[in-house]
C-alpha cells in the first residue's frame, strides 16, 4: 500500500495528498514532522536523509521533494489525467509547478511565516509587506498566464495545477491586500469543485 509520511497542514503534504485523492489511491498516511516529529530516526533518514516531508513509499519506491511525489505519482497511475500525454502539455505543467517551488516559494513563505507561525510581537511587518507586495506582482503572471485558459497547462486539469492551486489557497487566507486577479480567481473557484482539494488543502491555516 503507498504510504506518504507526513503532517496534514503542511502545504507541501498537502500537494500528495490532493494528487492521492484525484488519483482514488488506497493509502495510509503517517503523521510526521512539526509538532509530531519523528524526521530524526535512523527509520525516516534511512527513507529521506534530508528529514523532511512529504516523503511517500509505494510498492518499494521511496520518493521525497512534493513536486516530484506529485509527479510519481501522476505518471504511474494518472497518464492522460493528471500526467498528460502530450510533451508540450506536460512542459507547461512542469514549468508552473517548478515556478511555485522556485519563484513563489520565497516570499510566499515569508509572508505565510511572518503572520501565521510568528508570535505578533515578533514579527517584521517590513518584510512581510514588501513581500507581500511582490506577490502581487507574481501571482499577476500567472493570471495572465490563465487568461483563456481553464488550467495551467490549457483546458483540463493536470498535475501542473496541484502545487500552484496549493499556494493559491494559502494566498487568499493571508490578511494582506492583494490585486485583483480575475484569471485566477476563476481558476481558484474551478478548484474548489474538486473534493481532493476541499479535503486535503482547503483546511485551517497553521
């Protein structure tokens, strides 16, 4: 049976867990890491030397780093759903998940860390602001990006829509002013139909 190690408000867990659930896969899942710890046995380094999570095992193949689970497990059991067939459609998918995990991760991170995991009177409301005021500007790619398209890699869902419709949640819960985005948002409401997403990304933010 796969088993994905790690703990459910984890954005990048919650990529696996959002493909697991598109994909209907028997699986079990491990709390691990934060709060429930357990990334500093030999048991975990032996699976995942950089102790960290998601890391996901299936039928003897150990994969670690979300977008690449994502990806395992879109190619073997989702080709033509969530692993599209087509190279250039698969590019476009891999492009934008690489641009959540590259570009967007910095100061999604800083904004996301400084108001929700950061005592009030601890945090850098500087940095958090010019962040947040760079996010704008980023997330205005990828709404351009979307404008005549009902996905990130054109008309159907894939796997490229998983890491940056993760973020994409945590975004619009951030108490930050934001742009209006109409590509996006209509992208967003298009995700929220889908019961993986509701389930396994659409939870408290922690």
């Amino acid at each position: 049976m796969l088993r994905i190690w790690g703990r459910t408000n984890s954005i990048n867990v919650q990529k696996v867990m959002w493909a697991v659930g598109e994909l209907d896969l028997p699986h079990e899942r491990i709390d691990a890491g934060g709060a429930f710890g357990g990334l500093d046995t030999d048991a975990y380094r032996a699976l995942n030397a950089n102790r960290r999570v998601p890391t996901i095992e299936d039928d003897g193949v150990v994969v670690w780093e979300s977008n690449a689970c994502v990806r395992y497990l879109a190619a073997r059991y989702g080709a033509g759903s969530l692993w599209p067939e087509d190279p250039a459609v698969r590019a476009a998918a891999d492009m934008w998940m690489d641009w959540q995990q590259t570009t967007l991760v910095t100061d999604m991170t800083t904004v996301f860390w400084g108001l929700v995991r950061t005592p009030e009177a601890e945090r850098d409301h500087a940095a958090i602001e010019a962040a947040a005021g760079r996010l704008g500007g980023l997330w205005r790619r990828l709404d351009n990006h979307l404008t005549g398209r009902r996905y990130v890699a054109g008309d159907h869902f894939t796997m490229g829509d998983i890491p940056v419709g993760a973020a994409c949640y945590r975004y619009y819960q951030l108490a930050i002013e934001r742009p209006k985005l109409a590509a996006i948002e209509a992208w967003y409401g298009r995700l929220q139909e889908r019961e993986p997403y509701r389930t396994h990304v659409m939870l408290p933010v922690t």
